[in-house]
C-alpha cells in the first residue's frame, strides 16, 4: 500500500486518514509527514537494506532553521544513530551532499560527515562525485558544479551489484595481448564499471563521468521544491546497492524522488519528509507514476549539447568588443615570447 500518512509520534500531530489507498503487486511504498527521528525510533533493527537521502544542509531553505555548523551536524547526528541501527548488516548507506557556506567561507559537509559515520562503524566505500554542468553562479570564487555522495556499508558482506549500472566500453575491441587470454576480448561484455565520478549522459554514458543534470527550471522533473535531486541519481544507487524487494529509506524524503526510484525498480521504500507540503507533492508523484503519467527523464539520456547554429551558441553582438580585446591581448603575449 502507497499512503500519505502522519507521524503519531509528535505531541503536535493529529492521526489522519490516509489521503490514498490502493496496491502495486507485492510492493510497498509510504511517504510519511513527520519528524525523522522521532519516526525513526518506532523502525525495528536492521529493516532497510538502502538508505539514502539527501540531508538539509544548513543554507537557510524554506524548510529548515539555519544554525551553527556545530549544532547543525549534532542534531544530524542523532538521526545518523538511528539510521544505522536501523540498516540491515549487508546494508548500504548512501549521503548526498554539497557544502554550507558562512561569511562566504565553504564548508565541506561529506568531511565533516565522513567523520561522524566513521565514529559509529560505517565503512567508506566510494566517495562519489555526482557532476553537473549547470547551476548558480558564483562572483567570489569559483562557480560550484559539484555535489558528493558518500557510499557506506555496515559490515563488509555488503550488497553490491554492479552489472545493472555497468556502462559502455569506449574500446569494446581492445584485446589481451599476452598471456592465456591472449587475443580475446579484455573487457566485459556488459560494459565496464562507472567508477566513482558519474558523468552518464554523454553519448550513451561514453565516458567515466556520472554528469547527472540537476533539477532546475527546465527539467521534466522539476516541483516546487528548491534542492530536488534526479531519479537518475538515485535510480543508480538502487540498483547497486539493494535488491528487488528490498526495503530502501529516505529520511529527508523531499517530494519523493527515492519512491519513485523504488517504485521503478521493484523495491520497497519509506520516505519520511517533516513539511505536509512536499509530502503532498510526493503522493501525487507517485500517483502520476502509478498510472504511467510521471514525467522522468531516462537514466541514459545524453544531455543536448547546442549545435555551433544554435542561436544560444553564438557570441552576442555585445561581447564583440571583448572578443577582439582578448584577442589582441593574447597577440601580446606571443610577441613577447
């Protein structure tokens, strides 16, 4: 059963009716308004085989109070105990992050992250740079055009299937050229294995790079929340790191995107997401989805590149005047070598 349902466990939360009902054969999935970890604490040990989540990160969102990088990773840290009490001992632990910026100083959450999972247990298996070519531009550094995902595992019998996100060989004819191979093909014919920078967009995943775009303006997946991440990001995770019928967590569930991947893909999943807003959004996503309405962009999609035709390739009348400066700028530097 699919239900929009309230966390009871909140003295200022009143029980309700679920919004929905209705059954996707054998499969579950449930988006609950409330607190995490106040929800959380009602889990048995060891249920998910997949958590993964996107966390608020302390940049004054509409949906949390921003405070000091201290507080901020104490209070994650009480949910972080309950997660990993919670995951499965061949589970996997995804955290997708970006940075917090403080008087225009970055702070890198997946190290100060790493610390905290690392202090309970948790095994460091990849740390995953998710790249998009898109985004807000920066005035006084370097504009950001990356986030991280810090792939754990509790023990190390962990699940881990590569082959249904391996990608294609660049050199699919490349051969052995000694020893008892010598002469056959040297790589797998499923593809190879995408490493640990995604950029699979570019002509059928040619490359090593996971460049995922982000959910912006003009994506089909776009909602009303501002730090929405991809189905394609975590559709990969799932696929890797759980089974089907496994049961695969979101604490921070946003407007949904982990069901939806779970849905997808045959597994189970609790979202639990603290504004009725969102969760109200996420049902309705799930909904869509159910009956074939969804729109989602498919995990193997190139990412359209602008032809030299295309008006928006073409330098603007206006930095003509530029051009030819830097031109003759860089004249003077060859003259003088």
């Amino acid at each position: 059963m699919i239900n929009f349902a309230r966390d009871t466990r909140s003295s200022n939360m009143k029980v309700k009716e679920p919004l929905f009902s209705y059954s996707l054969p054998n499969i579950d999935n449930n988006i609950i308004h409330g607190d995490s970890l106040s929800y959380l604490k009602s889990i048995e040990n060891n249920k998910f085989d997949l958590i993964i989540t996107s966390p608020p990160y302390n940049i004054g969102k509409s949906y949390e109070s921003k405070t000091s990088i201290e507080n901020y990773l104490e209070t994650q840290e009480e949910v972080i105990i309950e997660l990993i009490r919670t995951l499965s001992e061949e589970g996997n632990l995804c955290w997708q992050v970006g940075n917090y910026v403080e008087k225009g100083e970055l702070y890198p959450l997946d190290i100060f992250y790493y610390q905290i999972f690392k202090k309970y247990g948790l095994k460091l298996r990849n740390r995953i740079i998710w790249y998009f070519g898109h985004g807000l531009h920066a005035s006084n550094r370097f504009s950001g055009r990356y986030e991280t995902i810090l792939w754990f595992s509790k023990t190390d019998n962990y699940i881990f299937n590569l082959d249904p996100v391996r990608v294609p060989s660049k050199y699919p004819g490349k051969l052995h050229f000694k020893g008892t191979k010598k002469g056959l093909p040297s790589g797998n014919p499923l593809g190879k294995n995408p490493s640990d920078i995604w950029e699979i967009v570019i002509n059928d995943w040619e490359t090593c790079l996971w460049n995922i775009p982000n959910v912006k303006s003009n994506h089909p997946e776009k909602t009303d929340h501002p730090c929405q991440f991809p189905v394609e990001l975590v559709e990969r995770c799932i696929l890797a790191l759980s089974n089907e019928n496994s049961w695969i967590l979101d604490p921070f569930a946003g407007v949904g995107t982990t069901m939806i991947a779970a849905m997808k893909n045959s597994r189970n999943s609790i979202g639990i997401e603290k504004e009725e807003y969102y969760c109200r959004i996420a049902q309705q996503r799930m909904n869509d989805f159910n009956e074939g309405k969804l729109k989602i962009r498919p995990i193997n999609k190139p990412i359209h590149i602008p032809s030299v035709n295309d008006k928006v390739s073409q330098i603007p009348k206006e930095w003509k005047q530029y051009e030819l400066i830097n031109s003759d700028s860089q004249n003077d530097i060859f003259d003088r070598k």
